[in-house]
C-alpha cells in the first residue's frame, strides 16, 4: 500500500541518491504526455521540498513545452537492487534557462558540462512511496558517454542551432522557449 508524505525525509533523500536513473513526467492542459528516463550526474535535492535537475540536449524538448503551459511535474525512481521501492514526487516547477536571473546559482550544483540545455527547479508537494515488488532485478553496468562525445564534437554553436532547429516545440507544436535563440 502505497504511504504519502508532505516533504523528503532523509531516508528518501539516501534513497534517491542511490539511484542511477529518474523518470520525469509532465503533460500540457491537452495533447500528450510526456515520460523521459534521465540519467547521468543530473539531480540535487536541495532541501525536502525542493530537488533540481539538469537537462541535456536531446531529440525532444517536451518538458520544457509542458512547464510553459502547466507546471506541474512529477518525478519518479524505482530500485532495480535488493531494496524494492518505487517513489514519486508531485509538485510544481519552473525551467530556468542560461541568462535567468537563477541560473549561476542552480547551475554551480552541477560540474560543467557541453549541451546543458535547461535546469529544472521542482518544489514538491507530495513525495509517495510504494512497494515495488514487481519491479525486475536489473544490474547498472555504467553510465553511457554517447551524449557528451555528440555535444563535444557538435561544440556549442552547432548546438545552440540543433535546439533553434530541433528543440523550438514539443510533439503537439507548443513552444519550448528555443523559438527565437
């Protein structure tokens, strides 16, 4: 049975930074939603309500699109290991960009890296914990470096081109915030 909390208690903190992948989930007030797996060095908690996490270049930008509309996202990890446990957090959350008044604050948590693309501040106002159980065994062999050799060798400019080109609207046509860059 499934247990609901106000806030992160430090066993779920320990727990979230155990994990080597997240699952984020936004939607607009009408059109698709959207699940993304994350991974990388990408997620802080800041504090029991608050966690950000960093986003990477990719082939989409839907969370972005989804945020401008309807901010309220949700974040989710399961254990693959011994411990089974599945956890989300509900909340709300805005998409800091380079140039936003907080983005060297929130960027500074993370060490630098080419094609960070937006930075995501979460307050959270429900984190659930369920059991799990179902969930399959699964052994973590190592984060892939695909990503960060496609935007090393792309270099910042052609970057910055493949999100005006690539990355201006979600799958339903919204703006992501890359329209006019």
């Amino acid at each position: 049975m499934g247990k609901q909390f106000d806030a992160l208690d430090e066993r779920q903190i320990a727990f979230i930074e155990k994990q080597h992948m997240f699952f984020t989930g936004t939607a607009a007030p009408e059109g698709k939603v959207n699940i993304s797996p994350k991974g990388m060095d990408s997620l802080r908690v800041l504090g029991p309500n608050r966690i950000i996490w960093r986003n990477f270049t990719g082939s989409g930008n839907e969370t972005a699109g989804h945020l401008a509309l309807n901010d309220r996202m949700t974040l989710m990890w399961c254990s693959f290991t011994k411990q089974p446990m599945i956890m989300r957090t509900y909340g709300t959350a805005k998409t800091i960009r380079e140039g936003d008044a907080d983005w060297n604050e929130l960027s500074a948590h993370f060490p630098p890296q080419l094609g960070m693309r937006q930075i995501y501040d979460m307050h959270i106002n429900m984190v659930q914990t369920s059991c799990g159980y179902a969930v399959p065994f699964f052994e973590h062999a190592g984060d892939r470096d695909t990503l960060k050799h496609w935007a090393d060798d792309k270099g910042e400019d052609a970057i910055r081109t493949y999100w005006s080109e690539r990355n201006a609207q979600t799958l339903d046509g919204f703006p992501t915030g890359f329209e006019d860059k």
